[in-house]
C-alpha cells in the first residue's frame, strides 16, 4: 500500500488494471464519469460534483482516495459507503485473478470501484486519481469531461522535480474529443495543458475565467457571491468552510456547466442544494474542519507547500488568541518546505500517524526547530491532542494537519 510504505508500493503502468477490469467485463465502459486530478483540491471538488448530482435527482458513484477511517469511504453510492459483504465477496470472487496479476492495492481498488459502479447501474461516476494522471490506474476510462484542479510541487519523486513536469503527468487524463476544465494554472503549466489538449482536439476550458468571486464570508458556512463572464450574480452557501473552497467551486461550476451543454438536467436549486450539503451528503471530512468550540478543534488535511499555504492564508483572517498547531508528516514529503510555511508563534505539538511511511515525532521536531518552531514531541495525535486541550483556553485554536494519516487517527468520539 503506497499509503503505508511510499514509492515501493507503486506499480507505474496501466497493465494490471486493464487485465483486472478485462476479468470484470470492463465494468468502466458501463457508466458515463467525471475524472478529476490536480495537487490539491481534488477530493473537494470531486465530492462537490457528486452532491450537486445527488441533489438533480442522479445515482451517483463516487471514487476517491485515500480514506481517514474506513476502507470503504473510497467507494460511495449516493454518499454511502459499499456494504462490507461487497469488498469481501469481491475479493473472494477475483482470488485467482488477483494471485495471477498481482495487482497494488491501489489497482484492486479501482477494479472494485468501477465493479461497484457498473453493478449498481449508477447514472454518473466521480473518479478522482490517486497520483499523477497519465499512469495512475484510474486513467482507463474515457470521461464525459477531465478536470484538473491545480498543479503543485508534490510527489515530486513519483511525478517530476518541476511543475510542468507534474502538468505533464496530470495533462495525461485528457482524452481525445473531450472537455478539460482547468482549475487554475500558470504560465509555467497552461502551455502544457494547451499542447496536450490540442493534441487531443480536447477543448480546453479554464474555470477562471468562467466565473471570478465578487465577495466571499465565512461564517457557519462558506458564503459566495460571484458574477459570471457576462456579468451575471449568483450566491451559495457551502458547508466547506475554508477560504480555499472558493476556487474548488469555481472549478465545479464550470465542470456542471459542461454537463448541462452535454445534456444533463441540473436545476439551479439542486446545485444551491448540493453545495450547501457536501458533507452531509458525500460523507467529506479533513477540509477545514470544525470538531469542537471553545477551544475552537480544526482538522485539515493540508500536507504539501500549497495546501500549507492555503492553510495559513485561512489562519491570517480567522481571530483567535493563541494558536496550537498539531502536526505529523510522512518521510516523502517536502517537509522542510512545509515547514518554513508554518507561524513561528503557534505552539507545536508533533506526532505522527501509525504507519511505516510516517516520519517519527522527533525528527520532525529537530526539523521544525531548525525552522524556529517549538513544542513537544507525542507519540500518537490523540495524545497531542489531549495535550493541546490541556494548554488551551477557551478562544484558542488547535489545529490537526499535515497528514491525511494523522487526521485520519484522531478520535472524533473523544
């Protein structure tokens, strides 16, 4: 598992995933999709796609990754999670497969997701990419539409050391005579998306300027106004409250706006609806996300330079007194980077996930003090925790990050 190990887990073709899906009688030819990559913001927007779906009244499928507590939050139907019996039956079904293929665990998982998908009839799929794009094992399916949310230094082992080298990975999910949203981009990564999607005779469509916020509050909701190209308003109400999500939704827009073009059926109050109900409707955690008040618990899943900055950007207009910042990294990442980012007058509690990829609490500590940010070392984020609400008064912030892993781990119930 990539989640647990890194880079050795990885197997960078597409051949076992074709092999696994021809033994399912390409489940992926069976419903229409969404395919939905960047460095961040993917996860976002994918399950903002599927809830405003949910609300036109489609069945939608749902694949992302990776999960914080459940396997099977990766693979939902109208927000649900696949039944236990499905992944066990499955597994069980496809054993000599499996033993003849050796697929990752990555692999099965899209296997099994677009089994899912194909078996329940649903009427549109989301499918986010786990790494890259051009090799990742979701890249078998010919959507309705590609997005591509961003493009960040991240992965850069697996990916490219550059940022047009990672748009050349992520540019791999255009297909030919298919529409691209793009996100956001750059003078350093469009030119690699134009030559990609020219080749493709894919039309290329950039989010920015379909649509540019007019104001933005946060109170218990995200609420946004903004103004399309011809100068028409419209407001929502989104349950994601970080700042950040102001340009996932611009990219949304503009992917629903394709599939109204396409044909799709999405009245305006099922997009109001679906909006204002992501997490409710697509199960969507770790995004800016409010588990206590007084002290004021945040859990974010931000963990490269980008999503860092997005983070402090977001900690720049919120008031509070003091700042605990809990943070535990995996070894691949660009910690020094994410470090650097980081408010030198928060208090730092360091720990780390519980899986062999995770970097240990004391290192991460050596590393962060180099950068001049001080704390504690614990040895599992709920004991970090634990300490932060000790040392907390009641308008602090305490804030979980830098691993989705570490997220992952902290007990909601405590």
């Amino acid at each position: 598992m990539f989640s647990r190990i890194g880079e050795a887990a990885i197997k960078k073709d597409l051949v076992n995933t074709r092999l696994l899906c021809k033994a399912l009688n390409d489940p992926q030819l069976h419903f229409p999709a969404i395919h939905v990559a960047g460095t961040n913001g993917k996860g976002s927007v994918s399950h903002m796609l599927a809830s405003v779906m949910q609300s036109a009244g489609y069945k939608v499928g749902l694949y992302t990754s990776p999960h914080l507590k459940d396997f099977r939050e990766r693979i939902r139907i109208n927000g649900l999670p696949v039944s236990e019996s499905f992944v066990t039956n499955f597994i069980d079904e496809q054993q000599k497969n499996i033993e003849y293929i050796e697929p990752s665990f990555f692999e099965l998982t899209v296997a099994m997701a677009f089994d899912a998908f194909a078996k329940e009839k649903v009427d549109l799929a989301i499918i986010e990419t786990g790494l890259g794009g051009r090799l990742d094992s979701t890249n078998i399916i010919h959507p309705l539409v590609s997005v591509i949310t961003n493009i960040g230094m991240d992965h850069m082992q697996l990916l490219g050391e550059t940022l047009p080298e990672i748009a050349f990975e992520k540019a791999g999910i255009i297909k030919q005579d298919t529409p691209v949203v793009i996100g956001e981009s750059g003078a350093e990564t469009l030119p690699v998306f134009i030559k990609k999607a020219e080749s493709c005779n894919a039309r290329l469509i950039e989010a920015s300027k379909e649509y540019e916020i007019v104001s933005v509050q946060q109170n218990e909701s995200l609420d946004i106004i903004l103004a399309d190209r011809f100068g028409n308003r419209s407001s929502y109400k989104l349950d994601l409250i970080g700042l950040y999500q102001q340009k996932n939704l611009i990219t949304a827009l503009t992917t629903l706006d394709i599939l109204k073009e396409l044909g799709w059926q999405i009245p305006e109050t099922a997009t109001e609806k679906g909006f204002r109900e992501v997490q409710k409707q697509t199960g969507l955690q770790g995004r800016w996300q409010v588990i206590q008040k007084e002290p004021t618990v945040l859990l974010d899943v931000a963990h490269n330079p980008d999503g860092i900055r997005q983070l402090t950007d977001q900690l720049k207009k919120n008031n509070y007194n003091k700042l605990h910042m809990i943070i535990g990294m995996v070894k691949d990442k660009d910690i020094s980077t994410v470090l650097s980012l980081l408010p030198k007058d928060a208090l730092y509690y360091f720990t780390k996930a519980q899986i062999p990829r995770a970097l240990d609490e004391k290192s991460l500590q050596t590393q962060a003090q180099i950068h001049h940010l001080q704390g504690d070392c614990y040895q599992n984020v709920n004991e970090a925790l634990s300490a932060a609400r000790k040392h907390a008064s009641g308008d602090d912030l305490i804030i979980v990050c830098g691993s989705v892993f570490v997220v992952g781990e902290v007990n909601l119930t405590q």
